[in-house]
C-alpha cells in the first residue's frame, strides 16, 4: 500500500454509529434551502496564517473549504486564512461523531458534505495500527451528521457499508456520488432510503477491462450525463456514459501516473491531478497538453508530495491541494503562486495566527465555485 493519504481498507472493529440520521426529502430540502451561512462555527474561534508567494494576491473575498486529512477535520478559511468554521477536533479526535482521515468536502447549501477514509497505521496517534471511518456525510453548521452512507469503523461492501471512500459528489437530483476505493466502484446513492441507483465498476475487483477500475479515486457528473473518473493505478481519466460504455479516455498521451482527481473546464478541456508525477496537466479534447504546473520545484520541497485536488478557479487560477507539501496553493496561469495556507514540507496544526499549519491536505475548493466540477443546484459556479 503506497502512502498517499488514501486506499484505507483495513476492516477494523468500530462502533456502528446508531443515531436517527436518516432525513426526509422535506427536511433534506428545507436544510439544504436554507443558504444563510453563520461563519461562527463550533468551538473555539482559531486561525491559521496565509502567506502570498508572488506579485499578485486572489480575491480576500474568497472563502476555502480545506480537508486537513491527518488532522480530522474540515476547516472553512477566509483569504487571509483565519479559520471561519471547522468540524472534526483534530489529531486524537477519532469517535463516531468527528471524521478520521477527511479526503473530501464541498458546501451544499447550510450543510457541508464530506468523505472519511480512515488513518492507515502509523498516522493517528489515538490508534497507532490505523482506525477505518467508511463514511460519506452531511454535517450542519452546529457540527451535527444530519446524514450518512456507511457505518463507522465497519469496512465492507455490503447494504450502507463502504471500503475507503475518497470521495464525494452531491448531484442535482439530490443524490450523491461516491467514489468507494477499496470496493472498486463508483456509486450513485438515492437518500432517504440510501439505494444504490447507479454503480461503475465490478464490487471488489480491480482490473482494466470492461466496467473495472484500478483504485478509483473522484468522479464528477458532467453536464452530458457522463460521469468523468479518475481511475487513479488504471493511470487514466475516462468519461463513462450511464450505459457503461466508456466515451473518452486521458492519459496525457500515456504520461500520466497515479490519476487523484480530474475535472472537466468549461473550455471543454480536462484538468488531471498526476499525482506520481507531482504536476497538475491540463489537456485538450484530442488529449494534447495545453498547461501544466509541477508541485515539488520550490526550494525545500518535499521531492514527491504527491498532490490529490487540483481545481481551476473561476478567475482562472487553480487551486491545489499540494498534500505532503503541507499546503494549499492557488497558482496563476503562469505558475506563480498568489496564496498559500500551510508552511512548505513542515505539517502542522494551526490553531492561532502566530501557528499555522496543515497535515496532508487532501482536498480544497472554493465555496459558491464550482467550475469545472459538479453544482449541487444543476447550475454552474
């Protein structure tokens, strides 16, 4: 198992968390309606400090969703990195009630959904030979699960029950799109009842061949229907259409190795998080590359930080979650970088604006901007 912050599978026992989580399409509607956001979030108020590294700054106005994995915890920041809202209580904080091993958040509406992988062993030292989560949910402002897929600390790929889930997409039906990595599948499950409606990749087993993945690692509903995969050991993005047939493959023209993320640019263009190969390369329809930007070039640079999210911008940047960099950067076409949160290779956790710090950041977006990647409400960002 290499590494990266994901492909969590071991079963350990847990508790299955037993709480009445399981909304209504009323109450999903009325919770997801309501949009007017507090920033006072649970806990204490703490902060962590931005640094610019360039000639230009982004926009202060920007709020960032970061997933700070290896602390356990989802923090929202403004531009100049003081933490707004966090759920998850950082290292140690590994109950039902708390996320272990976060690869995944996005804000959809007053509530933030979110993916929980697990800590393999060695990373968390509340349990030092790993702990499993398996769970996909939705949490309120108040830090409460209003829903979930999967139980905790139960690995498995039976009814509810997921195999390191890396990722996670609310869809505008009000379905949710989970990128189940030790299953080998992607899913599309149907609250309240949690049906599994639509499913790519054959339940266990990993290969190349015809409805098969090799440790998927995102997907994201395009606006044609299909589903773009980041087939991570496959070392390919393919666009799958609801019949199952595959309509696109990207590989960079076969230079790409460890896919972690991909996303589809309103210029038609797929941009892929090469993760082995520490660049993000953005490629055309015929699968040219039109840009790229590698992660492990500044001096003091972990040589393989492995990154796993790169999202463009609506201004055009890009923002990268640069993961055993310890930070995450916003990089402007001409690959400088306007922001930073985190120190460069040092992992942290920041708590004051004197103490910033990030422990393999596997995720990061910019709240209300969804270009390139799937708008719960069915319009883009």
């Amino acid at each position: 198992m290499q590494n990266r912050g994901r492909r969590y599978r071991q079963g350990v026992p847990g508790r299955t968390l037993r709480t009445n989580m399981v909304l209504t399409v009323a109450a999903a509607g009325a919770l997801l309606g309501a949009c007017a956001r507090d920033v006072s979030g649970p806990g204490p108020a703490v902060s962590v400090t931005a640094s610019a590294d360039g000639a230009a700054s982004a926009p202060t106005s920007q709020h960032f969703l970061i997933s700070d994995q290896y602390n356990n915890r989802v923090i929202e920041v403004d531009g100049n990195g003081a933490i707004l809202w966090h759920f998850g209580g950082g290292p140690g904080n590994v109950g039902p009630t708390a996320i272990i091993g976060v690869n995944d958040a996005q804000r959809v509406g007053a509530l933030t959904l979110m993916a929980g992988t697990g800590a393999p062993p060695g990373t968390e030292p509340a349990c030092p030979a790993g702990c499993a989560d398996n769970r996909v949910m939705l949490v309120d402002h108040s830090g409460h699960i209003v829903w979930q897929y999967g139980q905790f600390g139960v690995t498995g790929s039976g009814a509810n029950q997921l195999s390191a889930p890396v990722q996670s997409t609310y869809l505008p039906n009000g379905h949710v799109l989970i990128t189940d990595q030790g299953n080998q599948r992607v899913i599309e499950v149907a609250p309240p009842f949690n049906r599994i409606v639509w499913q790519y990749g054959d339940t266990g087993v990993g290969g190349s061949g015809p409805d098969q993945l090799q440790d998927p690692n995102s997907a994201e509903l395009l606006a044609n229907g299909h589903v773009l995969i980041a087939d991570e050991n496959n070392n390919r993005v393919i666009e799958v259409a609801r019949d199952h047939h595959i309509a696109a493959t990207f590989t960079a023209g076969g230079t790409v190795s460890g896919v972690a993320f991909a996303s589809r640019l309103p210029n038609g263009n797929t941009l892929i998080t090469d993760s082995n190969n520490n660049r993000i390369v953005e490629v055309d329809a015929s699968d040219h590359v039109v840009w790229q930007y590698l992660t492990n070039t500044a001096t003091g640079s972990n040589p393989s930080p492995l990154p796993t999210r790169a999202v463009r911008l609506r201004d055009g940047t890009t923002l990268i979650s640069d993961q055993f960099n310890h930070r995450v950067i916003v990089v402007n076409h001409a690959g400088t970088i306007v922001r930073s949160f985190g120190n460069l290779n040092h992992l942290g956790f920041g708590t004051s604006n004197t103490m910033q710090g990030l422990n393999g950041p596997y995720d990061a977006k910019v709240i209300g901007d969804f270009t390139g990647l799937t708008p719960p409400d069915g319009f883009g960002g």
